[in-house]
C-alpha cells in the first residue's frame, strides 16, 4: 500500500487514476483547486494551486508518490518547475514524482513526432508542446524520483481492459498502425509504474 497525492484529481484522467489506485487499496489523496467541486472518493481532500511550491510541499509532505495530472493550455510547462521546487523543498523526504504528459514528442518514425501532424489544431499543438518543455526540464533533475507516463495519441473514454504495451520514446502503435489507449487503461499503466517502479527518471508510454 502506498500513500498517493493526486494533483487535478477532478480532472478526467486525475479521476480515473484516483478510482484505480484506491480500487488496488491505497491511501490517495485528491488534490483539488475547489474542494466543494470535488465529487469523488479518497481517504482526504486537501486544496492547492499546483503553481505554487508552498502548496505542492503542504501536499506531498508524508507522501510516498504525488501523481500530477493537471491541464489547461500551457499550464504543464510552469506546473513542472513549481511540482520541482515544491517538492526540493522537502528535502530527502519528497515524494516520487509522477506526471500524467502527453503525446506529442512521441516518435512515429524517425524524425517525426505526434506533434508534427499537419492539420493539428493550434491550441493543441501549444499543449503538446508545453507538456515537451515540461519533460524536457524534468529530464534536467537529477535529484527527485520522478516519471512521466505520456499517454497514447489517442486517450479516450473506454473499458479497462487490464492489457497494454509500453514504450519509451517512440508511440506504441496498434495492429492498425493507431497510437491509442483507453482512460483506465493509462489509469492502471500508470498505477501498476507506482506499484513496480521500471521507469524512474525518464518518460514511458502506453499503447495497445
Ligand atoms: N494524447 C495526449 O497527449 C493527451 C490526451 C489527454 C490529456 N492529456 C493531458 O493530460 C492532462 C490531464 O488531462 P484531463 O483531460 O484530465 O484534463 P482536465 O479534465 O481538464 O483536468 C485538468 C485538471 O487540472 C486541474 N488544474 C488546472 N489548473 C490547476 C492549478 N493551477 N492547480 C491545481 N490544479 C489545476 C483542474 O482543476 P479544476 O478541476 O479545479 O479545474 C482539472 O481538474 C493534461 O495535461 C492534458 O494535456 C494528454
């Protein structure tokens, strides 16, 4: 059993991850910007801002894992430095750091990445590019446990099928030549790397 703060835990893919790990009988904790919009389970419910490290520390203090799963635009960029010092702040007792990412550097073949696709619409290839500069800084820390679980390019609504292939850099493509997983199944990827750490300081991917 672990103890788990998930930060975004009203969000979508924030959710998921808070039902599948309490589903595994851990001890999570929903990190929520408004707690009277908070609907879910958990064994606690603590606000914060995850741009403020003062907030991030408050959180994670006694945690062994603190998931983020924060979006909006390019809120990841900045989220990742403020997720870094808040949990420098703690010193050698910080938690390991896991970060819901995203697709877009992903390699399709060489040289080409999810975020080169023509016809992307531009918010959304601000956003992936955002989640890139975050992975990028992150790579950059070499004293925090941290993983970043890039979802496949397609992440959707679906069943939790228990099954899925891992990758690192390149997407993981299905039968069909398709980068896609379903919410629960990223949900159970990413609980299952909390459970049995294979990717500790670096990126990973999931896909069917
Ligand atoms: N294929 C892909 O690459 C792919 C696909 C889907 C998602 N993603 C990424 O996955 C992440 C989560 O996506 P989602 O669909 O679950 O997003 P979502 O439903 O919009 O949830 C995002 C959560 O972030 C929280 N949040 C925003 N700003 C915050 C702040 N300053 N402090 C604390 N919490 C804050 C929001 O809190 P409130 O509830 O208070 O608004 C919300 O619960 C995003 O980064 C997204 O880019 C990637």
């Amino acid at each position: 059993m672990a103890r788990i703060a998930v930060i975004g835990a009203n969000g979508n893919i924030g959710r998921c991850i808070v039902t599948e790990a309490l589903a595994r009988g851990h001890e999570v904790t929903a990190v929520v910007r408004d707690l009277d919009r908070y609907q879910g389970l958990a064994i606690a419910v603590l606000p914060a801002d995850v741009l403020d490290p003062e907030d991030v520390a408050r959180v994670a203090a006694g945690q062994d894992v603190l998931v983020s799963a924060v979006g909006g635009g390019r809120l990841v960029a900045p989220a990742a430095h403020a997720l870094v010092a808040g949990l420098r702040e703690l010193g050698g007792d910080a938690p390991r750091l896991v970060v819901v990412g995203g697709a877009g550097s992903l390699l399709l073949r060489p040289g080409v990445r999810v975020w080169d696709a023509p016809g992307l619409p531009e918010p959304m290839r601000q956003t992936l590019h955002a989640h890139g500069e975050a992975l990028a800084y992150l790579e950059t820390v070499a004293d925090l446990g941290w993983t970043v679980l890039s979802p496949a390019e397609t992440l959707e609504a679906g069943e939790r099928t228990g099954h899925y292939r891992t990758g690192t850099d390149h997407a993981v493509l299905d039968g069909e030549g398709r980068s896609r997983i379903s919410i629960p199944d990223y949900a159970a990827a990413l609980v299952d790397e909390i459970e049995q750490p294979r990717h500790l300081g670096e990126r990973f991917t999931v896909g069917y």
